[in-house]
C-alpha cells in the first residue's frame, strides 16, 4: 500500500509576505461564529508583529508560552474548552510561531471538530470529524512542522502526535522575514532538526524518489545556510532554509524519521529537552548508523562555533536511562524504517541505554 498524503491546500511564500494574512483570511471569516483565533508565540508578545496582526473585534490572541514546554494535550484540551464556552466554533485558527505554536494551532483545529480529550486522538487517524480551517505562519525554520500531517502533543503516557487527514494547514504563510530574530543556538538546533529529518529519511527502507527530490533540495539547501563562505544568519540564507523546513518535512511525508528521533524523543520525555537540541545531542552519539551524516554535522558545529552540550549521561540515574530507552524502544515504526522489519532481532533495550549512556 502506497500512502495517500493530504498536502497544504495553500503556499504564499516571499519575504514580506505575512501582509496577506487579512486579505487570505477575509471570505473564510464568513463561517461557524465569524471570529479567529490567534495562537501566538510569546517572544512576540510586545513586539513589532503583534502590531501587524489583522484583528477584528471579536477575534482573540492566545499567546504560547514555548520556551520551557513543548506542546501538552491538557493545554489543547483547555485552550479548545474555554474558547468554545465563551464564544462557540470559530471560522479559524492562525498559528504564528515555532514548531510548536505551529503543532498548537494544528491540534486545536482538529480538536474544534471532536469530542473529549485530545488524549483521545493520539496515533493515527483517530479522529473522525473535520476541524476548522488554520493557517500556519513559522517564525523558525527546520522542524517542517509546518507542512506535516502531524501534531506533535506530550499527553500524561506518551510524547505522540495527532495525525490525521484534518492536521495539515489549510494555507501557509511563509515569510522568512520573520526568523530574523531567532538567537543563533536555536537557529542552529531547529534547522539541524531539519537536516537530520533528511538524513534518517534517506537512510531507511521506506526512502523513495519522492522523498529524495525533496529531501535532497534540503540537504543541498542546509550545506549552503551552515557550510562554507556564505552560511551565518543572514536574509538570504532565512529564505533558503525555510524552504529546507518545508521541503524537510514534505520528503518525511513518504518516508520516516529514525534512530536520532526515537533518541530524542526519549530524552525530551523524561527531561523535557527541546527537540532541536535533543535531536543534536542524541545525532552526536549516532557514528554506527549516521556516519556520513554526522562527518558534516560536526563540520557545521565547528563553522558555526556551536559547542554541543556532552558528558551528560553522568547526570542520569538508572532509573531514567530506562524509561528514556522505553519511551524510544516503543516508536517501532522509526527502528522499522533505520533498521528494516527484523529490528527486534538487531537492537534490544539494553543496546538503546547504551547510546543514552554515550550522551
Ligand atoms: P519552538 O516552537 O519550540 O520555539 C523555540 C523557541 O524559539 C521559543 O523560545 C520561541 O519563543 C522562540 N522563537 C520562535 N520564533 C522566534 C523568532 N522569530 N524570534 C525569536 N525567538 C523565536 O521551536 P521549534 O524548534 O521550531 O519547535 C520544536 C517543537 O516542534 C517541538 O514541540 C516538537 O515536538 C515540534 N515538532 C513538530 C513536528 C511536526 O511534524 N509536527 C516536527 C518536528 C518538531
Ligand atoms: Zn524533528
């Protein structure tokens, strides 16, 4: 069986190009109760951006505190509850921000169409009814989160993502413009999300043609934003990288993350790690499967003078080595596509702790 991916219906890409919101928005503001919700990363709360945003009325501003936690289901469950009793079903919803504001506006869309707790829908296509028509607007590039069918929630037992044929923006609003701001650690650990998601794809059983046209124009995309004469933070290498994050994430959906997110997984659960950071910690740690790939992440990590935080294991009890290696171990379809289908055979959970051990 092939997949049948859902795509974005909508792309405005080009540097300026969030002045379109109001115009994109206006015929979609006819529907449900004729208001918008606008999900908000707070690093711009204050700042030039939340002045641009086209509000009406009864539009309201959900600010997303991003820094510390990733997205929870309890904070779906709560932003979708509180908006519907006070105002019922909105027309929209516009995510502005990272990774995870994108994955907060993707889940409380889908979320507006069912009912109970986003718990609920976790997995793959678990949820039954459409939700609301969303917009994304990434201000960080590299996760893809963007362009993905996947919402990526932490709930009370698992780190795991709502993924559906509802989660995918209906528009984009791709501006790299808006990634000026970005401190330079997170630029580098978000876009380096991006350039794995390229390595493990194309390093597993499930890579095909599709995949590799996007994910090579990524890969080639990432060499010229952090290799050689021309990398650093500049506008020119904002546009290229945030059509790496968008192509990243398109050459995922026929392919499959691996070993280095199954790692990383495992380490935000149990630590709460951000996921640019913790997918580069656990890459650094991966020389038996990624060998080429991580000649050049490391090349990028001396150009760009990022010291990679090392000798952390040291820290961890045996206790959270085990459940980090468990929380791992179970995203079989990750080692089934690094490994081939007889994973089981080749890798056991003390093989995992070992490479925990290695951080
Ligand atoms: P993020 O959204 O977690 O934000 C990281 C930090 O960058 C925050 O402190 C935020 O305030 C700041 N920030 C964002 N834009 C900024 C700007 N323009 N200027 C200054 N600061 C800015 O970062 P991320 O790395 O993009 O996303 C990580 C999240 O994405 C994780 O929750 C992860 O689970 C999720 N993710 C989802 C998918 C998917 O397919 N759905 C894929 C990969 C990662
Ligand atoms: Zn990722």
């Amino acid at each position: 069986m092939f997949k049948n991916i859902k795509n974005i219906d909508k792309i405005v890409y080009g540097v300026g190009s969030f002045n379109q919101l109001d115009d994109i928005i206006a015929p979609i503001r006819q529907e449900n109760n004729k208001y918008f919700v606008f999900i908000v990363d707070d690093f711009f709360k204050g700042k030039e951006l939340e002045k641009r945003l086209p509000l009406k009325d009864e539009d309201i501003v959900k600010f997303v505190f991003t820094s510390k936690d990733e997205p929870k289901t309890g904070q779906i469950d709560e932003l979708r509850d509180d908006i519907m009793n006070k105002k019922g079903l909105p027309s929209g919803v516009v995510g502005i921000g990272g990774g995870s504001a994108m994955d907060i506006a993707k889940a409380l869309s889908v979320m507006f169409g069912q009912e109970g707790s986003s718990t609920l829908y976790q997995g793959l296509n678990l949820a039954k009814n459409p939700g609301v028509y969303h917009v994304g607007i990434p201000t960080i590039s590299g996760t893809g989160a963007e362009c993905s069918t996947t919402a990526v929630l932490t709930g009370p037992e698992k780190k795991l993502g709502i993924k559906c044929e509802y989660t995918p923006f209906n528009q984009l609003i791709l501006d790299p413009e808006l990634t000026s701001t970005v401190p330079r650690d997170k630029w580098f650990y978000t876009g380096m999300d991006c350039y794995i998601h390229c390595i493990e794809s194309s390093t597993g059983r499930l890579y095909n043609t599709f995949s590799k046209a996007y994910g090579d124009t990524a890969l080639q995309l990432c060499r010229e934003v952090y290799l050689g004469k021309n990398s650093g933070q500049t506008l020119e290498n904002a546009e290229k990288l945030m059509v790496a994050s968008l192509f990243g994430g398109l050459s995922l959906s026929y392919s499959e993350v691996g070993v280095c997110h199954a790692l990383s997984y495992g380490l935000s659960y149990v630590l709460g790690t951000r996921h640019g950071i913790a997918n580069c910690i656990s890459f650094n740690v991966l020389d038996d499967y990624y060998p080429q790939g991580l000649t050049e992440f490391r090349e990028m990590l001396v150009t760009n003078k990022i010291e990679l935080p090392k000798n952390l294991a040291k820290d961890w009890s045996e206790e959270q080595i085990t459940k980090m290696a468990e929380i791992a171990y179970a995203l079989s379809h990750m080692w089934d596509h690094a490994l081939g289908t007889g994973w089981k055979e080749k890798l056991n959970l003390d093989t995992v702790k070992d490479l925990f051990r290695r951080m």
